[in-house]
C-alpha cells in the first residue's frame, strides 16, 4: 500500500518505518530541510532501539522515502497519517494548530479519494475538526480516521511491530476495509484489532494514559508514605502487584513520570473536561502529586546537608525521562538540575544518549561528562534519575574512591539496601528505609 506520513518526531518516523518493514512504500513529509536531508542519508535523528537497522534496510530497499513536498507525497498515497506535533497550550489544551492547518492543506491539493488519519494524540472531536478543515477547500471524496498510537519509547519499535492490541475510530465501512488491510500483518498472533467510533478512540489514548499515570503516582504517593511509618515499598510493592485485578507493571516507585505523553495527556484530559463542565478531580490531584515527586531528591540532599548546599558538587547519573531514549521532555532530571542550580550547586552529569539535548535547551549551565566514573571526580554525593542498565550494577569501590563522600541518592531504586550497607555507603531510595 501507498502511505504517506506528515511529521517525523518519534511517533511519525517509528510509524512510517515499521509500516515500509511490511512491505508498503511509505513517504514522510516534515518541513525542516536539514532533517530531511539527514534522514535521506540514512541518518536517524532520534535515539530509539533498533529503529536504526530497519530504518536503513527500508531506505536500501527503496520502500521508504522522504521529502518536504507535501503534495508530492499526498499524490503518491492513499493513506495519510497525521504525526504532527500538539504541544500544550498555556491553559493546558492541545494545540491542534499544526494538525489543522496540514487538514485544511490536504483539502486544496487531494485529487482523488484518501484516508486521513489522526496518529498524534489529539483531544475528543478532532476528527471532526480535521473533518472541516480538509472541506473548506477539497473537491474529493476522503475520510477522516482515529487511529492513536500506543508506543513506549524504548520499545516503540516492538510495540508498533507486535501491538497488543489497535484501535482504530472510524465509521466509514471503505476506510475500514482499508485500515483492516494495512494492519493484518501486525496481528497475526491474533491480538485484536478494536474498530469503533470516532471519538470513542480519541477518548481510548487518553484513558490509557491518564490511569497509567494515575497508577504510577498511586504507588508514589504509597513509597512516601513507607518512608514516614518505616514501611519498605518495594515489599508493598510485590504484594498489591501479584493481586492479578491490579498487575505487576508501573508499581515501580520513583521521582515523578515525564515524556511526551503523560504530563501533556493528563493534563489535556482535565482541561477538556473543564471545557465540557466536568472536574477530572483524580487526574488533577495526578498532576499536582507528580509535579511534587520530582522534588522528592532535592528535598533529601538539602535535608542530609542541614538545608544548605551552596558550594557542593553533584554527580548527576541520568538526564532522559525513561531510559533508552533521548528524549528530556517533562525529564525529572530537568528539575533536579533547576533546584540544585538555584540553591547555589554544581553539576556534573553523564547520560548514555540525552546529553546533547540537554545541552541544547541549558547550554553550558552543567558538567557533561563522557561517562558515569568522570562524573564522579571531586563530587560530593551521586544523584540517580534515570535507571539507565548501565548505572546497575556500578564498581562500588570505584564510585567511594571518586566521591568527597560515600553519599548516593537514588530516585530509582537501583540498589539493594544490603549491598549499599555492606559498601559503607550512605544511601537514600524511594520509600525504603536510609542505610547510613
């Protein structure tokens, strides 16, 4: 099949590749020419496991191509996903600026019949409003389609290939026979393919989020609570996980959720509520509590430090939100870098991928460093805000030799407390008890 795909963030180029991986002849369209350029020459410009081997062997096999030409593209395909951007807006709204204009363009240059379909996660109703902007101008038949992705990034290749599950929004019986098409290859093993209405799939994608986000900073808010009563969080954890009506998965305590997905879902979710008279009051205490976890290691460095850390130097393991992307967005390592700055500390910090976009939004403000050990030097305690693997198993007596002191606090709970007491080290977790 014929696809062409307008945006290439992460969602856009996962989605474009993995479809040419089946065999159709896919074209992305974004507008920045050095992008482009860059990804024509087989470069990848975003940090995603095993993106880059078939990204290069769809290129090599001419089934994936790319160009700044909307049109050239449109003409090409049958099928249009919309991957472009939807940025909060300062009330909380998503900005469909970016998907709307692109619909009302389509309207003017679509010369026969296309599926369009929605891939960036947009609110209730857009499906409609794309709808409308494509008519303004167009003169063919087309359908408008919700098809909202379920990507993890780190995994994003694996899940698109083997989805547990796609839902697609449509009520047009052609532009199903179509989609069903597209994605039998990806369900073979017989996970479903869930066809509904429009808005009802609008609505799936920030259902999944908001409760995901919800269920991460339940167990936050219980890790919290473990450390003022002398509970350990990780036992608590082990015993409400195996409760098979609640699960094993994002149990895991930490400093807070970032992303691309979870702070601008949740938060849109509420203010379209608001728009609608309804009060999201759970999603709204979500966002207030997780805004308050990111702070949780800062607070136990200034409390260890008696309040004042002006003058201290701290290696910083961990600068991307999740690990196995490069990603920074909504990161907790950003606010841990905000508050040390401002109370008058140093950073030195080692990330395996997101350093350079680090560097792009702070400059200079920090210490990069070409590896976790390097970060150590004359640093006076280790923070740890992403559980990247390499950071799991350290060289302990490596980490004491380098550090002014034997002091860790980890916001990922990385290490056993037993090997941490053994080792001598002071160390601070996340609703575990303090070995010191």
């Amino acid at each position: 099949m014929n696809i062409a795909v307008i945006g290439t963030g992460y969602v856009g180029l996962v989605t474009g590749t993995c479809f040419a991986e089946t065999g159709n002849n896919v074209i992305c369209v974004d507008i920045d020419e050095k992008k482009v350029e860059m990804m024509r020459n087989g470069k990848v410009p975003i940090y995603e496991p095993h993106l880059d081997v078939i990204f290069d062997r769809n290129i090599q096999q001419k089934r994936l191509q790319f160009t700044t030409n909307l049109k050239e593209a449109v003409d090409q395909s049958q099928i249009i996903f919309l991957a472009l951007p939807t940025p909060p807006g300062e009330d909380g709204s998503a900005d469909l600026s970016y998907v709307l204009k692109v619909a009302e363009e389509l309207g003017e240059i679509m010369t026969e019949y296309k599926v369009i379909i929605d891939k960036s996660t947009v609110p209730v109703g857009t499906a409609e409003k794309v709808r409308e902007a494509a008519l303004l101008k167009a003169q063919v038949d087309f359908d408008v389609v919700s098809n909202p992705e379920f990507l993890r990034e780190g995994f994003a290749v694996d899940d698109f290939l083997k989805p547990d599950r796609v839902v697609i929004g449509t009520s047009s019986a052609k532009a199903r026979k179509i989609l069903e098409k597209l994605y039998r290859p990806f369900v073979r093993q017989g996970n479903p393919i869930y066809f509904m209405d429009e808005r009802s799939a609008e609505l799936t994608k920030y259902a999944a989020n908001a409760f995901l986000a919800t269920k991460i900073t339940f167990m936050n808010e219980i890790a919290n609570f473990c450390e003022l009563v002398g509970a350990d969080v990780d036992s608590v954890r082990k015993g409400v996980g195996s409760d098979t009506r609640i699960g094993k998965r994002f149990l895991f305590p930490g400093i807070g959720y970032g992303g691309s997905c979870f702070p601008k879902d949740v938060q849109a979710l509420v203010k379209s509520g608001k728009e609608e008279g309804y009060d999201f009051r759970i999603v709204q205490a979500v966002m207030d509590i997780n805004q308050k976890q990111k702070q949780t290691l800062v607070k136990k460095v200034k409390r260890y430090y008696g309040g004042d850390i002006k003058g201290k130097t701290f290696a910083l393991w961990g600068l991307a939100f999740k690990p196995d992307t490069d990603d920074i967005r909504e990161a907790p390592a950003l606010y841990i870098i905000d508050e040390l700055l401002e109370a008058g500390a140093k950073i030195k910090a080692f990330d395996p991928e997101a350093m350079e976009n680090v560097k792009g939004r702070i400059g200079e403000k920090i210490e990069y460093c070409s590896n976790q050990y390097e970060a150590l030097d004359g640093a006076d305690a280790l923070l740890i805000a992403t559980e990247w693997p390499v950071f799991r198993t350290p060289d302990f007596e490596k980490v004491k030799s380098k550090l002014n002191e034997s002091v860790i606090f980890d916001g990922r709970n990385l290490y056993d407390l037993t090997n941490m007491r053994d080792n001598e080290f002071y160390y601070e977790s996340v609703g575990r008890t303090i070995v010191q």
